[in-house]
C-alpha cells in the first residue's frame, strides 16, 4: 500500500535538506512559504502563478514594508 503524499510543507523541507541548506535557512525558506499560501488563502501554489506572486510582493513592499532585497 502506497504511504499518501507528503504536503507542500514536508516537500519543502525534503529539498532544502537535499541542498544542504542551513537550518536557519530552512526555517525562513518554510516561513516564507507559509506566509505566501495563507495571504491567498490557502490556495495551492500550483494553483496560483505570475500574478499572485506579484500581488504578494507587493503587499509585502507596501503593507509590510518589507525591504526589496528580502
């Protein structure tokens, strides 16, 4: 019997750990993420494209005054 399939979260923290990133990286990596799938409630990044990555960096650069090099 197959196991059912890893969430967005845990195949994240697969790749990172696969590239040998930091642990400090990893956490902000899966913060940032976090973040991005709950300004669009929830939805699904492969759901989402082009457009709601600009609609949520510009929400980060206006209502979170989020430097541009973040």
């Amino acid at each position: 019997m197959q196991s059912p399939p890893k969430k967005l979260l845990e195949q994240a923290r697969d790749t990172i750990r696969l590239k040998h990133y930091a642990y400090r990286t990893e956490e902000t990596y899966i913060q940032w993420i976090r973040r991005y799938v709950l300004f669009h409630h929830k939805t699904h990044p492969k759901e989402m494209g082009k457009a709601e990555v600009e609609a949520f960096l510009t929400h980060l650069a206006v209502q979170g005054q989020v430097a541009a090099y973040t």
